[in-house]
C-alpha cells in the first residue's frame, strides 16, 4: 500500500548511470562529466530525459517499466498473538510511478555516493488482500481486491557503489541502497471486506497505524528490486566508459 511511493527507485540507476559516454551507450543516456561545473544539473537534465524510457521499460538493458512497477506480495504479520491484524497483500501494482518530481540530488562522491529525493503526486495501487485481526477494538476479516489513491508521498534514497573487476575492466556495483518513504495522505478500499464499509472507514481514519506497520515493508521490497536491477546495469558497462 502506500509505500509504492517509490517506484521511483529505477531513478537511483539513472544517477549512477546517466553519467555515460555517448558513443558506447544508447542515446538515452546522457553524459555528465566528473569536471562538469554544473553537474548536478546535467544529472537532472539526464533523468529527465530518461522518464519515457523509464515509463515503458528499456527490454536492451533488461529494466522493467515503473509504471506499473510490480512490488510482489507483502506480508504482516501481528506483533502479538491475538492482538493487532494480520494481512498479507499479493501481486501488488502501482501506477503513476513515472510522474515523479527530483526534488534534490546531491553527489557525495562522484560514481559511488549520491542521495536524492523524489515526489511522487499521486499513485494509485492495486493488488489482493488477505486480513483477519482488529483495529481499535472493531474485527476486520476479508479477502479480495484491494486498490488505493496515496498523493505527495516522498522517497529519500542514498545509494552507494564499490567497485569490482568484470573480465579483466573496473565494474562498478551497487553495495547499498536505502530508501525512507513518507506520504501525506491516503485512502484504502478493501472489498469483500467482514463489516463492509464501516470497516473500511475505520482503517482510513486510522491509516497512520496501519502505514507504520507496512512502510518498512515496503521499503525492503524496493530496496532488493532495485539492487538487483541496479547491478544488471552496471555489470553491463566499465566504470571507465560510465563514469568519465
């Protein structure tokens, strides 16, 4: 649920990788030199270019469309037995990842250290549920469908890369990817839902509690989705040719 804010995590690749030379990448990627006395903003120059790649997926560099961007399945489970809820949430999709906004970026240490943040304006999710526990006293059972409208989520990333030796060339790859995700507002709609629409009520008044619980997750799915693309891009391509 909300923390599909970040979608927007496939822009951590673009900072690593929008640094490029033009005559080996493909067109999309821009180059951005370490001398470069604007280079923070030959670097936003450089993802903005990238958006509608981003948005439709790049199959030549095996990087999946952000919109939708597939976070899997999601579980949470109670802190204690009997008490709280326990759901799990499967096949989850986000839409409007692509719509982002790069609010700052800052390059700690060029080619290995860089951290941004991002806005997302509005993201709407949808996915399958499975609950059965209370929130505020009120029983809350159901499986179905579930969707959700989130607006202003933010997502904080700070990437850091190590580098490694690919046949013989210096590769650079991602060693840690951290992501904080914030949103301002929120509403849930759990169908075939035990209570129905009071339920549903109760959990929207009470997102807050419910957020808590499942941003962490959240966080840890993008985290490992976008490592892991991360590193297919930079195995792809020296540190010398990306990073000039």
């Amino acid at each position: 649920m909300n923390k599909l804010n970040t979608s927007w995590l496939l822009v951590a690749l673009v900072a690593l990788g929008a640094t490029a030379e033009a005559v080996d990448l493909p067109e999309y990627l821009h180059v951005c030199h370490r001398e470069d006395p604007k280079l923070t903003e030959c670097m936003k120059e450089s993802i903005e270019t990238l958006r509608p790649y981003l948005a439709r997926g790049i199959p030549e560099l095996d990087i999946p469309s952000i919109d939708p961007i597939h976070l899997g399945d999601l579980i949470v489970a109670e802190s204690v037995p009997g008490q709280g809820v326990s759901i799990s949430a499967k096949d989850i999709k986000a839409y409007g990842p692509s719509n982002f906004k790069l609010k700052k970026l800052n390059v700690i240490e060029y080619g290995k250290i860089y951290s941004f943040e991002l806005e997302l304006p509005h993201l709407y999710v949808e996915g399958r549920y499975v609950v059965d526990g209370r929130i505020l006293l009120l029983p809350v059972k159901g499986s179905g469908k579930f969707t959700g409208n989130f607006t202003q989520g933010i997502g904080s990333v700070r990437i850091k890369g190590d580098r490694k030796r690919i046949n013989g060339k210096d590769h650079l790859s991602l060693n840690k990817l951290d992501i904080k995700i914030r949103v301002s507002d929120g509403r849930l709609k759990l169908e075939n839902l035990f209570g129905g629409e009071i339920i549903n009520e109760t959990i929207n008044q009470n997102f807050n509690l419910l957020s808590t619980e499942l941003i962490p997750l959240i966080e840890k799915a993008l985290q490992r989705i976008f490592k892991r693309t991360g590193n297919k891009i930079l195995e792809r391509f020296p540190e010398e040719v990306l990073f000039p």
